[in-house]
C-alpha cells in the first residue's frame, strides 16, 4: 500500500539519505476463466504487481539520484511476454511492469539509474502451495471451462515439480545490483528461455499448441 511505502521511507530516512538500489519483488497471482473472475480481485492484482512497484520507484528515486549509480531491479515474469490460458490477468501484470520498465529504463539512464527486469521461469517458491485457481472450479458457471481448468491444475502440479531453485534468481538479482554492467533483462530459468525462443512461432500454430494443452 501507498501508506506502507510511504513509512519505509521515512524509516530509512532515520538512517541515511540514499539508496545504492531497490528491488520490486511484491507479486499476487490470479488465474481463471475472464468470465469466471472477479474485477475487483484483477484490480487488486494490478495494485500489487503493477501500481506497488510504480509507487516505489517514484517514492525512492531522489534516494537512488544521491548513489553513484543507483539500480531500480524488478521482478517480472515469462508471463510478461508469453501469455497463457486461465492466466490472463497475471499476464497482463507483467506485460504491463515489462512495458513500464521499457520506458523507464532510457528515462533514467541519463540520471546513471540503471534499470533490471528479472524474468523467470517456474521458480520453487510457496506461490505454488496457493494455486491461482483456487475456488474457481466452485464458480456456478464453471462447468463449461471444467476440462481447461483440470488441465491447468495439472500443469501447475508438474510445474511445481519440476520448477527450478530459487537461488538462480538471486544469482540474476546479484548480477542487476553489483555488477558494473547490469543487463536490461535476465532470462532466468531453462523454461523461461524456451517461452522466449516460442514467441517466433506463427500465432495460428502457438495457438494450437496450447489447445492440445488447455482444451
């Protein structure tokens, strides 16, 4: 919340006037049918993933102008550039946290602000034990997405299983912080790397694709 960022601020103001960088790693998630979902819910969503790290960047920014190169890191997603079934607000979160650090990156640049987006793949955190479908299978209109729904849950549990160690992300965060030349991006994970490598196919076959999956 704008109230929370505003007392860390004046917290560290107790302690010092500058910032060396911050990382935005505040994130939800919410999946579904579009016709299954709660605005409200979505609109919660946006507040966290997207509107919390918008707030931070701008409250923190006078302290990260007094670093001698100050580093705004944020966490994204392959969901920022690859779109799923039944996770369509999600994705639009990072979509959008992907296009704002477009912009803000060559914004700051001529400030010496260095701006990251950290994107990985399926990560072993506790974001899977609180699965972003949860009750919507309960939705009285949830019969006719019962198949996509099943199947999600499915992948989820395999992707669960087979998710890589949180500390690669670390590694990517470390090298966005210290490193003398950050990367504007971090491709973090094997499976982040193929979604990636998957944006080149025709739209008609990637459709098809997820249609085996999903339908």
């Amino acid at each position: 919340s704008e109230e929370h960022i505003i007392q860390l601020k004046l917290s560290i103001l107790q302690y010092t006037d500058r910032l060396d960088g911050i990382i935005n790693n505040a994130g939800v998630g919410l999946g579904g049918p579009v016709e299954l979902l709660n605005v409200d819910d979505i609109r919660t969503l946006f507040d966290i993933n997207v509107l919390g790290h918008i707030k931070m960047t701008q409250v923190f920014l006078p302290l990260l102008r007094k670093a001698e190169q100050g580093r705004v890191v944020f966490t994204g997603s392959v969901a920022g550039f690859l779109s799923l079934p039944l996770q369509s607000p999600y994705a639009a979160s990072k979509f959008a946290l992907r296009a704002f650090c477009d912009a803000l990156r060559v914004e700051l640049r001529s400030q010496n602000i260095r701006v990251s987006l950290i994107q990985p793949g399926m990560i072993k955190t506790p974001i899977w034990s609180k699965s972003p479908l949860a009750g919507i299978e309960e939705h009285p209109q949830a019969d006719r997405y019962r198949t996509s729904i099943q199947k999600s849950y499915a992948l989820l549990r395999d992707g669960a299983k087979s998710s890589a160690s949180v500390s690669i992300v670390i590694k990517a965060m470390n090298h966005a912080l210290f490193s003398p030349f950050p990367k504007a991006k971090y491709l973090v994970g094997h499976d982040a790397r193929l979604a990636y490598c998957a944006r080149i196919l025709p739209t008609f076959l990637f459709d098809l694709i997820l249609i085996r999956f999903y339908l």
